[in-house]
C-alpha cells in the first residue's frame, strides 16, 4: 500500500508569512541595534555581535542577545516554510530534492546561529554560520539549474544568478583578503557581510511576489 505524499503549503499563505518575516525581521534587529551597549556600528560589527551575551568590556547584552534569538528563529521557521513550498514548482527529481534538503538544513542552522552566542561558543558559531552559507547557496542552486521551473522565468532568473553569484564573489574575496592580512577586517567585511545578507532578503522578497501570484 503506497502512501500519498503530504499536501505541499499553499503558495499564497507562504508569501503571506514572508512577507510578515521580512518585515518582523529587520524591526528586531533594528531594536536589537538600538539596545546594543555602546551603540551598533554597521561598519564595525558584524550581525552576529548582537547574539553576544557579553561584550569585551563585560557589558552584558542580554536585550540585544535575546531579540537577535528571536530573529533567527524566525528567519528560519520562515526560510523552512518557503521551502517546503518553493521546490514543489520544480520539475527535475534531483533539483526537487537538493532544494528541499538544502533549503531546510539551511532553515535549522539558522535557528542554530541565535542560539550559540559569538562569545561563548564560537568554536561552534562560526562553522554553524558557514555551514549556513554553503547550504543556503545549494539550495538557491538548485532552483537555477531547473530550466522546467514553474514559478519564474528563466531569463529572470538568470539575472538573479548573476546578481548574486557577483555579491557572493565580493563577499569571498573580501574574507580571502582578509585571511591573507590584505585587508583590514573592518569596515570592509562588516559592511560586506550586510551587503550580502540584503542581497538574500531582496531574492526572499522578490520570490515572495511569485508566491503570491501563483495559484494555490
């Protein structure tokens, strides 16, 4: 007896719940930013310094660390949902599945990120967050290596690839520069790291609209 696959999400009322992330999001951290000690510097913190419990001066954080949690959860349970929804338009077996399970181990690692403070477990924040990156990346691969896509059109979709892949290139030079003692770690990959992430919640948004316009 064969079991029928579970109904995937409705398209419209995912756009719906990334709509609201992308809207929740940005407010907590912005709060988060305006409650960090000290004051946030775009140019000289990363966004992971408002998951810090601590600062280096032993300022405790605990607003900041609490509200950037919170972001992250969402971001993730949001990117895990879009997910589940988002590789059902896909056509090719292969690019259906690497999607689904890229798209969501990348939806945990998120969640993961808020909740291991930079200072008091780097030695897993830092591989959680790469691990973020190269997941995120297959996933969004996958829905560019399917020329059947039900959702977008290809040469839209083409221009996001270059976009992308040229913000992508940016961001690993800078890191490359700075692992080599080039390039000084700030403001360069501060405002790099952010670039990025913005370049991310722009495609989120985007895919959101072709959710909201494709039939349930």
């Amino acid at each position: 007896m064969s079991l029928s696959r579970p109904p995937a999400p409705c398209p419209r009322r995912t756009a719906q719940c990334l709509a609201l992330a992308l809207v929740l999001v940005p407010l907590l951290f912005g709060i988060a930013m305006a409650c960090f000690p000290g004051g946030y510097s775009f140019s000289r913190h990363v966004v992971s310094d408002l998951g810090r419990t601590r600062l280096g001066d032993g300022s405790p954080n605990t607003l900041s660390c609490a509200l950037f949690a919170i972001a992250m959860s969402v971001t993730g349970i949001s990117c895990s949902l879009f997910w589940l929804t988002r590789h059902t338009f896909l056509s090719h077996p292969r690019s259906r599945r690497a999607a689904l399970l890229c798209g969501l181990a990348m939806s945990v690692l998120m969640v993961a990120i808020g909740f291991t403070p930079l200072n008091l477990a780097a030695q897993l924040h830092d591989p959680i967050t790469a691990a973020t990156a190269i997941t995120a990346a297959l996933a969004v691969l996958a829905l560019f290596c399917d020329p059947a896509d039900r959702l977008e059109r290809p040469r839209v979709k083409r221009a996001w690839l270059v976009h992308m892949s040229g913000v992508s290139a940016v961001w690993a030079a800078l890191v490359a520069l700075h692992h080599e003692h080039v390039l000084a770690f700030r403001p360069w990959l501060p405002l790099g790291q952010k670039l990025l992430i913005a370049t991310f919640i722009a495609w989120m948004g985007y895919q959101a609209t072709l959710l909201f316009k494709a039939e349930s």
